[in-house]
C-alpha cells in the first residue's frame, strides 16, 4: 500500500512541476485561454487564434518581469 503512494505521490508531484514548473501564471494563462476559447466556440466564433496570442503575450510579460532591470545610461553632458 505505501509502495503505490509514493508512486501516486511521485506521479502527482511530476505533473505539477511539468505543466506549473517556474512560473505558475503561465500555467494559469493557458488554462483561461484554453477556457474561454471553449466558450467561444461553443457560440459559433472561431478564436483558434486566441491561446496562442495569450501564450506568447503570458511568456514575454513574465520575461520582462523575471529579467534583471537594465541600469539607466547617463546623459552625455556637452
């Protein structure tokens, strides 16, 4: 019985740090993307475009947000 929690617990464990991994609003961008795409849908409007549009939008905010700030340059005095 332990044997097959460690495993449930193992398997459980791989898929959270695979979809969530670093960055849990990634995760979280995708899956109201890929819900509110559901519903759009669902009413007869196409929006094929509308995850991969969130997705490249989520990656570049939380780039910006993870990269070291750039040191402002000095105005040249003349």
């Amino acid at each position: 019985m332990r044997t097959v929690l460690s495993w449930l617990a193992g398997f459980a464990k791989f898929w959270y740090r695979f979809i969530v991994g670093d960055d849990w609003t990634l995760a979280a961008a995708v899956i109201v993307a890929l819900a509110v795409t559901d519903l759009l849908l669902r009413n007869g409007i196409s929006a094929w475009w509308l995850v991969p549009l969130v997705v490249v939008g989520a990656v570049g905010v939380s780039l910006l947000r993870t990269s070291p700030a750039r040191p402002k340059r000095r105005q040249e005095q003349g």
